[in-house]
C-alpha cells in the first residue's frame, strides 16, 4: 500500500511541544456560498458576540500556551503532584477551547437554518 507524502504532518513529541511563541491563531473556511440575506444576518450576529468571544477565545489559547511551557519546566517536571495539576488545568482549557468552538459552529448553522 504507497501512502502519499503531500500529506505528511510531523508527529508530536514530548520534547517538540507548542509554546507560547508557536501557537497561531486559528483560521476556518467555509464550504458553502451564502446568500447576500444570510451574509447580512451573519454580520450582525457576529458584531454582537465577536469582541467577548474572541477575546474570550484568544485569553484560552495564551493559557494553554502558557500552562504547556510550565509543563515543560524542569522545576514542574520533577514534581508529580505539581505537573499533574498543570496537566488538569491544562485538560480543562481544551475543553473549554474545544466548547467555544461547537459553540460557535453550532451558532452559524442556526443562523443559516433559520433563513
């Protein structure tokens, strides 16, 4: 079985994890053409929730970016009880970045359903 190599993503290793300098920020793309209506209505909701959410959005990724780097400290890696904290905290702010993110696709589909 050949596997193409143009999809080729680096595996992720213990000693090569994101810090804060290497998180960027997210980018979607839609797959659909709206409507110039839909467009309008979208616009408007957005302008409404953009400035908290992305705010929002943007203070969970610096925390996850900064409680990564605190895990790779060697002061927080020799403490068993210090590093599984980081990591629980750490696993909490994903589940609130991956929320955030339903959330706000789920948001753009009621949007497009509703018209």
């Amino acid at each position: 079985m050949s596997h193409s190599h143009n999809n080729y993503h680096p595996v992720a290793s213990a000693d090569k994890v994101p810090t804060i300098h290497t998180i960027q920020p997210m980018k979607r793309s839609t797959s659909y053409s709206p409507t110039q209506e839909s467009d309008e209505e979208y616009k408007q909701h957005v302008k409404k929730d953009s400035a908290s959410s992305t705010v929002a959005c943007g203070n969970d990724h610096k925390v996850k970016a900064a409680l990564t780097e605190l895990l790779n400290d060697d002061g927080v890696k020799c403490n068993a009880r210090g590093s599984r904290s980081v990591q629980n905290l750490l696993m909490d702010t994903e589940k609130a970045l991956r929320k955030q993110r339903r959330e706000s696709l789920s948001g753009r589909a009621s949007i497009s359903v509703a018209k």
